[in-house]
C-alpha cells in the first residue's frame, strides 16, 4: 500500500486494518497433495503477520499513561517512569529499538552507557503483566524490524 497517512490514531488503525485486508486477500489458498500440505509454510507466515498486526492495533486503542506528553506541560508523576512498560527509542523520528523494563530511567541510563546512538525515547504502553509485555514488545518487534534489536527477528 504505496499511500501515506498522516500520523493519527485513527489513521493508523486504518492502516492496520487496510494491512490484515490485504494479507488476507493474498494469502493463498491451502495446496495438498498425497495428504500433505504443499504451501503450509508460506500460509503460516502470513497468519503470523496478521496476528503481529491485530496485536499491535488491539493494544494501541486502549488509552494508558503513556498518553500523557511532559513536553506539551502535562504533569508526569514518578510512577510513570517506575511502572512496566514498553519503550522504543528513536534517532531522528524513526524507531531504532524496542524493548520492555519495570524501570524506566534504570534501563535508559543503561541504553546511554551502552553507547546506544538515540536522540528521544517513547513510552508505548504501560502493561503489568509480564507474558503481556514479552508478547507486545515480540510483535512490536517484527512490525518495525528496529536497527538494535538482535531479538525476535
């Protein structure tokens, strides 16, 4: 799909869905012969991309803390930054890693130690729940395809 959307919610999710459409309308038909599927690979990819994608829309409707912007005079409280998390830093607007912590600022102190090259960094989304976080960040991950993850790919 060659047309660009202006960064919104709702275009997103537009996007998003216009992607599972597609996929879905180009996934082949099951191919068997003497009992064996032929293209069962080629089909399983395609149902894993559709699954990244319902993921990643499923989880970007809901509304969390990471809603908020300090830069535009919202007040942050500490637990924002002490609170699990998905995060993606970014060098010059475009994503360059994606991961999760339970402490915000530990981990990015770790990232510029590491002498990871980023100029911003985003909260994606608050989740609690470990396995949650492991799978959002894993489709996160295969969606964007970011420069410093070796992981997931």
């Amino acid at each position: 799909m060659n047309r660009r959307y202006k960064k919104s919610k709702k275009n997103h999710k537009v996007y998003i869905e216009s992607e599972i459409t597609r996929l879905m309308e180009e996934m082949p038909s099951r191919v068997v012969r003497n009992g064996k599927c032929i293209n069962c690979d080629e089909i399983k990819e395609y149902k894993e991309q559709i699954y990244t994608l319902r993921l990643v829309r499923d989880s970007s409707g809901k509304r969390s803390l990471a809603t908020l912007n300090p830069m535009l005079g919202q007040r942050v409280s500490l637990e924002y930054f002490n609170t699990p998390c998905i995060y993606q830093l970014f060098l010059k607007n475009k994503i360059v890693y994606i991961g999760q912590t339970v402490n915000l600022n530990k981990r990015i102190s770790e990232h510029v130690a590491d002498n990871k090259i980023f100029d911003s960094y985003n909260v994606f989304k608050h989740v609690e729940n470990i396995d949650d976080r492991l799978q959002l960040e894993a489709a996160l991950i295969k969606l964007h395809k970011p420069k410093y993850n070796k992981t997931h790919k």
